[in-house]
C-alpha cells in the first residue's frame, strides 16, 4: 500500500517571516495526519528556518533542486551534502521550470537523481509534455524518454524510494488542471514503464500528479488508481489552501 505524499513547491517564494508563519500554521494544522506524508519544499535561503519549526513534525523538508557534486568550485549550486545539513529528507529533480529556463537535460537529472541516492535524498523526479507535444500525440514518447533517460543505470534498492511527478506542463500555474482520466492515463502508463525498467517494484513507487491542484480538484485526482499524492505550486503558498489539500477526505 502506498502512502499518499503531498509536497508543496514553493518555487521562489518566501523569505524568512513568511515562510516561518506559513509552515507553523501547517505544523498546527496537520499535526493529526498520520496516513499521508507531507513535504515542503521552500527556497535555499530559508530551509534551515523552516526545519527549526517543522523538526519534531509530521512534516518533511526537500530542496528545490541540487547540483550533484558534493563539494567544489561551482558558484551559485547547493549540494546534495548542504540539503542533508540543513535538513532536508527530499529533493525535486528536472522540474520543467530548471528544464525550460536554465536548460536542465535529462543527462543531468539522470546525475543529480543518482547523487541524490548517494547523499540519502528522496528525488521527487518531474516530467511532462507542452501542449504542442500533447496536441501532436507525443505526450506518451516525451514522458518515456525523460524516464528512460533520467532513471537509467539506477540500483533497484534506489527505485524502490523513487518519487514520480508527471506535471504537464501546459497545467502548471495556469488554473487548467488534467482531467482525472487523462491524468490517470498518463499514470498508468508511467507505472507500466517502470515496471518495464525494475520488474517487482512499479507497485512500491508513488507517482504524484502536478499541475493546477486544488482543494477543488484535489480529491477527483486523488481517487484515481495510480495517482499516489500531488507536487503542488501556487496553492501550496497559502497554509489554508495547503492544509485543504493535504486533508483531501
Ligand atoms: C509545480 O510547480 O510543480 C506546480 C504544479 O505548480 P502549480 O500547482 O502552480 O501548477
């Protein structure tokens, strides 16, 4: 049984008061959830502060992204060793903002998603189609390929902690969400993939659906067989918002 994961991307929204406001509210609030785990994922600048409230939570911490080597001369990157000291347990990989604005390949997921294993992150790994690769029927080719691609040569004891966010990219901050059946098409397939790639273990990995989610329509997606949880954006910014979508039923 897979537990239900909901994590809010705060991209690069809050600095210190409003970040340490935003997550006690939610401390408060979800102190009671046991059956679904909860992730935040703030700006670099602020994690060590929103660890300090949410330590002794129910609430785990993840960076935005990572650079992959541990240590050296590469200005303005954060390492995999800087998120475990500030605290952090997750880490989102190839969000289709780093690949569409700082040229993120699927080469370079594949590198940050292994140094994640290597330093004891949990990579919340996104992909997704445009809506051109959508309209042309492509959406299924683009997703396999950022998967193919950005998975390989993984060791079966990492996949089995995988996390999965399939976020068209034409549903992110845009108010237009998949409908239930085209995202559960898109789910299905992922799991079919990756039971391809790691036989015995699709069934362990939690695919999260991204894109638009809220209080709204959080619990339509959340009924669907292959959608374990939410990589939520915009909404996970306002604590009343956040705490309606974690508590989906
Ligand atoms: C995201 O950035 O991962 C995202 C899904 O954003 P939004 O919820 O705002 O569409």
């Amino acid at each position: 049984m897979r537990k239900a994961l909901i994590a809010g991307n705060w991209k690069m929204n809050n600095e210190t008061e409003k970040a340490v406001s935003l997550v006690n509210d939610l401390k408060t609030e979800l102190k009671n959830v046991e059956d679904r785990e909860v992730v935040v994922c703030p700006p670099f600048t602020v994690l060590k502060e929103v660890k300090k409230v949410i330590c002794n939570s129910n609430i785990f911490l993840g960076g935005q992204n990572m650079y992959w080597e541990k240590t050296g001369a590469y200005t303005g990157e954060i390492s995999p060793l800087m998120l475990k000291d500030a605290g952090c347990d997750y880490v989102i990989i190839g969000h289709s903002e780093r690949r569409i604005y700082f040229g993120e390949t699927n080469e370079f997921v594949n590198k940050k998603v292994k140094a994640a294993f290597a330093y004891n992150l949990i990579p919340i790994v996104c992909v997704g189609e445009t809506l051109t690769q959508r309209e042309k029927g492509d959406a299924f080719k683009v997703v396999e390929k950022q998967l193919r691609e950005g998975l390989d040569g993984l060791k079966i004891e990492d996949f089995r902690k995988l996390v999965i966010a399939y976020e068209p990219i034409w549903a992110i901050g845009t108010g237009k969400t998949a409908t239930p059946l085209q995202a559960e098409e898109v789910h299905k397939f992922i799991r079919e993939l990756l039971e391809n790639m790691f036989v015995g273990k699709s069934e362990e990995i939690r695919i999260l659906y991204g894109g638009s989610i809220k209080p709204e329509n959080i619990s339509v997606l959340m009924a669907c067989k292959n959608i374990d949880g939410g990589l939520v954006g915009g909404a996970s910014l306002s604590a009343d918002n956040f705490i309606k979508i974690v508590k989906f039923i």
